[in-house]
C-alpha cells in the first residue's frame, strides 16, 4: 500500500489532481471493509472533490465532500502517515459552501510529515507514478509495464539500471517526458527484438 499511497501523494501535491485517484483505485478495489478501504475511499472522492471545484461543478464537489468527510471521520489523525486535519476541513468548508472551494488553493497532502513530490518517490513509487501518468497523458501503458519489468528483472545489471534512471526521469522531468518516453519506448522494443531472437534459436 505504501508505494500506491505516497505516487498519489505526490501526483496530487504536483497540481494533478484528477490523476491522483488512480494511483489508489487498483488497490482500493481489493479492500475488504475496514479502515483503509476507508481512507482510500475518502482519498479517492477528495482528490474529485478538488478536480470538481477546479471545473467550477459546484454541486458535484458539494456531494463528494459530505461523502469523503463521511469515510475519513472517524480515522486517526495521521492515517498510514497521511494528515488529515486539513483535508477534513476542507472536505467540511466545500460542504457547506461548495464555492469556497474554488477560492484559495487546495490543502497540500504529506506522508510523515512531508509534502511529497516526484523526487521523493523511491523506485516502487515511482513505477506507480509512471502508469498512472503514462495513463493520464495519453502514453502507451505498455511500454510502461514493460520498461518496469525490464527494470526489476536486470535491476542489478547496466540494462536495468538504464530502465530504472529512465522511468525516475519520465516521472520527474515533465517537460522532457515526451523525449523520455521515446527512448523507454526505443529501449523496450530493443530488449523484446533480443528476447525473440533468444527464443529463436531454441525454435
């Protein structure tokens, strides 16, 4: 959970707000009832509160927020390491004034105490980053995948390392990720044409 929990974080304090869900949903989806099917519940629906405000759909951010404020009430403060003071203040202002919402900015979420961005997302993290922007931007999600597999199969090797630095720069270096992508893309389908010619000779 720690890996989903701190790529939606970040992706959330880096201003992509409608984004951030999916770093939670796979994992949300295979809860049981209980206190982080909760919290991630209410993360999910806070992360469309904000994106709701942003498009200036008042009444869709007004029912969101009584239903986030509901799932996140009774948890702990901090949650998994998430603060939620600010996030339950806000989820009650914008259900009782859904423009309010619209005013300021929206809370900033950390996790133990720090307000994440994609620099400090280690290796698990940012895996999770990359498919959910590879995702959000339109990216071949399967290049994605398998530059992660290509990176944790040669993690130890030059091959893996060149994956791993990669994946970290397509996560962190925005304006250059299009250029990033190009090169994992060309580096995927260099490692799948020596797989199959590996195979080949065994045929």
């Amino acid at each position: 959970m720690r890996a989903h929990l701190r790529a939606g974080v970040a992706v959330y304090n880096e201003g992509r707000y409608h984004a951030a869900h999916d770093a939670w949903e796979d994992y949300w989806l295979d809860l049981d009832s209980g206190d982080d099917e909760r919290f991630l519940h209410g993360l999910i629906q806070f992360t469309a509160v904000v994106h709701h405000a942003g498009t200036e759909n008042w009444s869709g951010a007004r029912g969101l927020a009584e239903s986030a404020g509901e799932y996140l009430a009774d948890l702990p403060d901090p949650y998994r390491g998430v603060a939620l003071a600010d996030v339950r203040a806000f989820l009650d202002e914008t259900a009782a004034d859904p423009r309010s919402a619209g005013r300021g900015d929206p809370p900033v979420l950390t996790h133990e105490g720090a307000a994440l961005d994609y620099d400090a997302l280690d290796f698990a993290a940012t895996t999770v980053a990359a498919g959910v922007l590879a995702e959000a931007d339109g990216y071949d999600e399967d290049v994605i995948d398998a530059a992660v597999d290509y990176a944790r199969d040669e993690l130890g090797g030059e091959s893996g390392e060149r994956f791993v630095g990669m994946l970290f720069s397509f996560v962190r270096e925005r304006d250059r990720r299009p250029v990033v992508y190009q090169r994992l893309r060309d580096h995927v389908q260099r490692e799948r044409q020596k797989d199959d010619d590996v195979r080949g000779l065994f045929d």
